[in-house]
C-alpha cells in the first residue's frame, strides 16, 4: 500500500490555503506528503509544486488527494495530461468533494465529463470578464483599464530641450532616467 500525497492551490498570493490542508490532512494526508501552492490554475507553467509530486513525489502505488478538480488543473486537456502521468506512475487519484476515482471505467468516465464542465466554466467565466473589461474600456475615462496617467510631463521635457539642456540635464532636472528623455526626444514614426 501506497501513501496518500496531497495536493493543495489557490490562485492568488492574497488567499489561504488552510481550509485546503484541513480537509487533506483529516483524509488522511501526513503533512510531509502535502503539495502546495499558490498559482494560477489556466497555465501549467510557474506551478512548481505540481511538477515536483508528478515528477519525484509519487511511486507506484501511492494515492494523489486535492480537495476540488478545479486545483488540480481547470483544462481538459491538462487534466487528461495528469491523470494519463499518475495511470503510468500506477498512481491513483482521489477528489474528496467530487465522487472520483480513476481506479475504475465510470470513475473514469465521470472524471473527464467533470473536466470538460470545469473548462466549460473556465471560458464562460474568461469570456464574461472580457465583456466586463470592454464594456469598461467603452466608457472611456471612467474606465479603470485605462492605464496610469503619464508620469512624464513631455512639454516640460521639450521646453527644456529648446532651452538647449541635453538629455542627461534633462533627466536629472525632471529626476528620471535619461532613456525616459531619449524617447520623447525621438521621433515616432
């Protein structure tokens, strides 16, 4: 018999992974065997944690735990991915609150319709905050997509620059880097 290593992850830097640990740890997951991290689940790239158990954390035989299909991955594709590396390692999975178990066919049968839901939402959510952030950028100066407001005054720099300072004196008189002064100085074509 295996062990059971879990896996834990929220999105943002700003949210807890405690209620994620809790439920590992009562099912049974030793803390040396938790995988966590704090990442975005839409790319596979920056989530180390994930890459380390699938890679060095699991043996033949051992039991990978998340709470939710949702932190383990939010692709069907990346989830086929998963799941295809831990039937290779003969590891199985386990969601504690979502009935899946990849051990038998309609366990498997359940977890890819649960996927292709889960990357379902994941668009419909993606494309109604694309709608949100237009619908915003249309406002005009209102809109807090805007950008931040130009932290350099370019017709300070240019009345500088006809009273004949170069751009090093430029740059040290407005205290910003001479590359700032080389670009406005430029011309655009």
């Amino acid at each position: 018999m295996g062990e059971l290593i879990g896996y834990g992850r929220v999105s943002s830097r700003s949210q807890s992974l405690d209620i994620q640990i809790d439920a590992l740890t009562a099912a049974g997951v030793a803390h040396e065997h938790l995988y966590l991290e704090k990442a975005s689940g839409r790319k596979r790239e920056g989530r180390s944690a994930l890459e380390e158990l699938l890679s060095r954390g699991i043996r033949k035989g051992d039991t990978v735990v998340c709470t939710r299909l949702d932190r383990l991955a939010r692709s069907t594709r990346d989830l086929l991915h998963i799941t295809e590396t831990l039937e290779q390692k003969g590891v199985d999975l386990k969601v504690l609150e979502q009935p899946i178990d990849t051990t038998n066919p309609t366990g498997k049968l359940f977890f890819t319709i649960l996927g292709a839901f889960g990357e379902f939402e994941a668009s419909i959510r993606a494309e109604r905050q694309r709608e949100g952030i237009d619908a915003a950028l249309a406002k005009g100066d209102d809109s807090p997509f805007k950008g931040r407001p130009p932290s350099i005054d370019h017709a300070r720099v240019m009345d500088l620059r006809e009273r004949g300072m170069g751009a090093a004196k430029i740059a040290k008189e407005l205290g910003i880097a001479r590359s700032s002064v080389y670009r406005y100085l430029t011309p655009t074509s």
